[in-house]
C-alpha cells in the first residue's frame, strides 16, 4: 500500500515549514518528520500545534509514560494504525516494559497485566474505542484508582492519538525506509 499523500522532500520545504520539521524532528532522531507531522506540515501551523499538545501529553502530565504508552499501543490496535504501532512500540521497548504485553495487545488477547494501574488504563482506552463511551462504573474506579486529573489527562491522551490512528489510517502513511507492516489485519 502506499501512502495516499507523500512527504514533502525537504529541499521543497518553505523556511517555515523547515523550522517546524526541524523542531519535531529533533526530539525524534533528527531528519525529516515522519508519521502524521510528515503530513501535517503542509499545514505548519497545524504541524506545530499538534507537535506541541502531543508533547505535552506525552511528558508534562500526570500520567506516567508506561501508562501513555499503554494506552497508545491499544488504540493503535484498535484501529490498526501501522505506524502509530511501528512508532510507540519502539519507546515501549526503550522504556523496558513487558513485551508479553505489547504481544497479547498485538493479537487482539487482553494482556495479563498486573497493577490497578494499567488494568484500569487499559480499561478505559478499550471502552473508549470500542464502545465510544466511559460508563460509570469504570469511571469511578480510574477517579479511585487514578485520581479524577489524571483520569481527565488520560482520556485527553486517548483523544489525541485516536485523531493521531485516524489520520495515519486514511492517509495509508507507510512504515518508514519501506519496513513492514507490524500489525495483524
């Protein structure tokens, strides 16, 4: 499959839509922006409001990157967004988490997981994509389990890269260097 809108080449790029790139880039391995920043600085005033929620929620709110992560490979399954999964398995990697987990969420199994913590995370990023609501029961227990902030900052993390799937998915965006496709159809 290829990806129904390409990258601009960088030698193409106008200074602003460089700096931009050069800004998301950098805090990902440098070069050019890849996933849906690729897409989005042809908008860059998009790119670059989307790069600056995204990072916040990844690493300025209460919520714990293991949690995020979690979250993230579970809506990337959910919609089996490609290379939001190639993306955030990486980090899940880098931060050392369990790989048995990330293989049963992979597979569409519910994985084994261990604390209240990532039982009710996965919980929610599950109802949330599933059956498009957080019922009230479930609610109650992430305010016990999380706190009602970090209940707010998870479901806002879950938004946000919800958007991320759906965007990836319909602009087919490729796995980078023509890698292959990670998730089970």
């Amino acid at each position: 499959m290829m990806a129904r809108i390409e990258p601009i080449p960088m030698d193409q790029m106008t200074s602003v839509q460089k700096r931009i790139n050069d800004e998301i880039a950098g805090t990902r391995g440098g070069g050019a922006a890849k996933g849906p920043f690729a897409l989005w600085l042809r908008t860059p005033e998009l790119a670059d409001k989307a790069n600056a929620f995204g990072s916040y929620l990844r690493h300025q709110t209460s919520v714990p990157q293991n949690l995020v992560e979690l979250a993230v490979l579970t809506i990337a399954r959910a919609y089996s967004a490609q290379y939001e999964w190639h993306a955030h398995i990486a980090t899940w990697g880098k931060l050392g988490l369990d790989a048995e987990i990330a293989e049963a969420i992979k597979v569409g199994k519910k994985p084994s997981l261990k604390t209240d913590e990532d039982k009710i995370v996965y919980a929610i990023t599950k109802m949330i994509t599933e059956e498009k609501e957080l019922d009230e029961q479930t609610y109650a227990k992430s305010k016990t389990i999380l706190g009602e902030q970090m209940t707010l900052e998870l479901v806002t993390i879950i938004g946000f890269y919800t958007m991320v799937a759906i965007v990836l998915i319909a602009f087919q965006v490729d796995i980078p260097d023509g890698g292959q496709n990670p998730l089970p159809v």
